[in-house]
C-alpha cells in the first residue's frame, strides 16, 4: 500500500516538475530535421527571413524604412526586448504581441497602409525581427497588469472546443511525446514560432497554427487578432519562458 501512495504522489507531482522545466518542439525531431533547423542554406525558413530582410529594408510611403531606426540587418534591434513579447501597452491598456508592434511601426514611422494580420509580409518581417533574437531565452512578464489576460490564456488553454471536445492541454500536456496518426505530439511550445512546417511547405504564425488547431477540433476559430489569440500568445510564450527563440523554427 505505501509504494502504490508513493507512486501516485509521484504522479501527481510529475507535471508540476514539467512545468519548471519546459521542453522545446526541437527535442522532438529527428536528427536529421533538427540539422535541417540549426543549418541556415537548409532551413526551408530562412526563404521568409530574407524576404522580410527586403521588406525591413524597403521604404515606406515617407520614405524612411525599419533599417534606418534599426540597422540595415536590424543590428539594433534589441534581442532581450524582442524576447519579452507580447508586452503590456499601457496605451491601449492590454498585450501588445510583436507583430502588433511590427505592423505599429510599419504605419506609425513609415507612413504605410497597415498589414493584414496575418498576411504574408507581415509574417515575414516578424519572421525576420525574431530571427534577430535567435538564441535568446524567451522572457515573458506575467506580473502586474499584464496577469489577467495569462490567466484568460490559461483558461482558454484548457478549454474543450469543438465536435471533438478537446482542448489544448489534452494533446501537449497530458500526451507530449506520443503520438497521434504517426506524429509525435511536442508540449506545443512556441519559442520557434513563427515556424516553417514540413507538413505544409509553409512559414506558419502562430495565431495560423492556433487556428489550424481549432479546425482540427471542428470548432469555429477566432477573428484574426481576437482577443483570444492575444491572450493565448501571452499564456503559450510565457509557458515556454527559458527556452531559447529558434525562430524560424521547422516542424513535422
């Protein structure tokens, strides 16, 4: 009786000990995707980087362009900041992730018609921004007013959605490192995103794979930049607090 009490205490503390301890998507591939990843001439990825280098570099209606503020191959940019996405606006009073902060500047300093979200270019200067942060541990604040929207995140988290009548915690938390129809199931961490992956042959946002998720459940997605993708970024990013940015991360 004491060693079935030790091991369901065991149990029980198991994902507590998991969550100090989070474990990228990147331990998960096969040794020779993970080489596809960490080689920059293989990375199907780095596509998207250079074509938000152009952008980056292209100039807006004003005639300034994000490499005048921030250097030609964005040198300026500061890694750890990048890291801390999404942050706090106190303007707007909620999280503000980094391709809002991205499109922000494109209009703001640039002078341009704002992008989609979502769209292909705005995908691939937020691609190229984080990709400057490559290596730099993922550093979300969760602290002050920044708590109730990871707390909402949290939530929406373990959620069930859907005719499938599932939720998030169920695949990358409760059976990370099985498999579903052939595919490993990853902890679902998102310090690669946005992230090309090999199933579709594509650069993928993140609120993009949310929304793939939320399919995948039969269950009807979000507007583009509900507050319910935002909340979500904020809760996901923060969960994967230590791991390092990979983008642009390759996944099955």
């Amino acid at each position: 009786m004491a060693k079935l009490l030790k091991m369901g205490m065991m149990l029980l503390l198991s994902p507590l000990i998991w969550a100090d301890q989070p474990k990228s998507g990147y331990d998960y591939l096969q040794a020779e995707t993970q080489a596809m990843q960490d080689d920059e001439f293989a990375n199907p990825g780095m596509a998207t980087v250079d074509m938000g280098h152009a952008l980056f570099n292209t100039p807006g209606n004003n005639g300034r362009r994000c490499s005048d503020c921030h250097g030609e191959d964005g040198e300026k940019l500061d890694p750890k900041k990048i890291a801390r996405y999404p942050i706090y606006n106190p303007e707007l009073g909620r999280p503000f992730t980094l391709q809002q902060q991205v499109n922000f500047c494109w209009e703001e300093h640039l002078d341009n018609i704002p992008f989609v979200p979502g769209c292909t270019e705005l995908v691939a200067l937020e691609t190229f921004v984080r990709n400057r942060a490559r290596g730099e541990p993922v550093n979300v604040d969760i602290s002050g007013p920044m708590r109730p929207f990871y707390e909402a995140g949290k939530a929406l988290y373990h959620t069930r959605f859907g005719q499938m009548n599932m939720a998030c915690y169920v695949c990358h938390d409760q059976y990370a490192g099985q498999y579903l129809r052939g595919q490993i199931l990853t902890e679902g961490q998102t310090n690669g995103f946005p992230e090309y992956r090999l199933g579709s042959g594509r650069i993928t946002s993140l609120q993009r794979r949310l929304e793939e998720c939320l399919r995948s459940f039969r269950a009807e997605p979000f507007e583009r930049d509900a507050d319910e993708y935002i909340d979500l970024e904020v809760y996901l990013n923060a969960r994967g607090n230590g791991l390092p940015i990979e983008t642009p991360a390759v996944r099955y």
